[in-house]
C-alpha cells in the first residue's frame, strides 16, 4: 500500500525545474504584522484543490471503490472550495496583492484555506478506503495527486505563518503543475 503522505510525494516526483510565483511580504510595525498575498498565487492554491478533485474522482475504479458517501462529501467539500475560491476572485478584482491582516481580506482568505483542507481532508478519507480495493498502479496516481494537493496546502498555510512550511519553491510549483494550477 502506498503512503499518503507529502512527504511520499515530495520523494517520488521528478522536481521540475519550475519557478514559483511569489506568494507574499511580511512586514512587521510595532505589534502589527501585514502579510501582502499575491491574489494568483492564492487562487492557484485553490484551483489546485479543485483539479484534485477532478483528477481523483475521473479514475472511475477509484470513485467506485470510494463508495457514493465519500464522493459525496467529496463534491461538497469541493462545492464549498469552488465557491469560495469565485467569492474571492470577484473580491479581489484582478488586484495583483492583498493585505492580509485587513479583517474582510483574512476572512476570504481563511475560508479558502479551511475548504481547501476540507477537500483534502475529504479525499484522504476516500483514498484510504479505495486503497483497500484499487490496485497500485491505478491508486498510485491519486494518491500521487492527493501529495500534490498536500503541498499546495502545506505551502499556503507557510505563506500566512499558520506553520512553519518545509516546502520549497520548487517543491511548490511542481505540486502546482501536477495539478494543472501552475
């Protein structure tokens, strides 16, 4: 059985040599700190959410064997991430960088992060369940996906000082271009 896991991902994918766009700038004044997000780069890590879903459930074994519960709550999740992903692109109007620490901008922000682990948190359950059933070749490629979808979420979390990331640059962009949001 294969591990889902980032770091499974980050040791089997061929690092492309892709750059990353930048994410953001963190200053501090006094007791405020002011994270500007580049908006491309957040409605990347979106879309890649949203691609991971199409990318896992278009493997029909792998959806069958998830079972229609966990498709469903797949789609939701997705659902969920689809909507806040065009509330915030409507928002943001083509503006290249927001600040972060403004209350409306970190709400519409926020909630692309908790629908983007909603999704991810949705397929683990599913793929975990489908490993059981499918056979490697054919798992190994969602959960090839899943891992990107993990560092993409792994990486959002670094930018807005959530944690503190290991993922690089590199790291990123190829997780971006594995699902097709780079």
């Amino acid at each position: 059985m294969t591990d889902l896991s980032r770091r499974n991902f980050l040791r089997t994918s061929a690092l492309l040599g892709a750059t990353a766009l930048t994410a953001c700038t963190v200053t501090t004044t006094g007791s405020t700190t002011t994270v500007t997000l580049n908006t491309a780069k957040v409605k990347a890590y979106g879309q890649a959410g949203i691609n991971a879903i199409a990318t896992i459930l278009s493997i029909t074994v792998i959806a069958s064997a998830m079972g229609a519960p966990a498709v469903a709550l797949i789609e939701t999740a997705g659902t969920a991430l689809a909507a806040s992903l065009t509330a915030f692109s409507s928002a943001t109007n083509g503006t290249l960088t927001i600040t972060y620490d403004d209350t409306n901008w970190k709400t519409k922000v926020d909630t692309i992060l908790v629908d983007l682990n909603g999704v991810a948190t949705a397929l683990r359950s599913g793929l975990t369940a489908a490993q059981s059933t499918v056979t490697n070749p054919i798992i190994n490629t969602a959960i090839t996906a899943f891992n990107a979808l993990l560092t993409v979420l792994d990486a959002f979390m670094g930018v807005l000082g959530i944690n503190l990331s290991s993922v690089t640059d590199t790291q990123e962009a190829t997780a971006l271009k594995t699902l097709g949001a780079a």
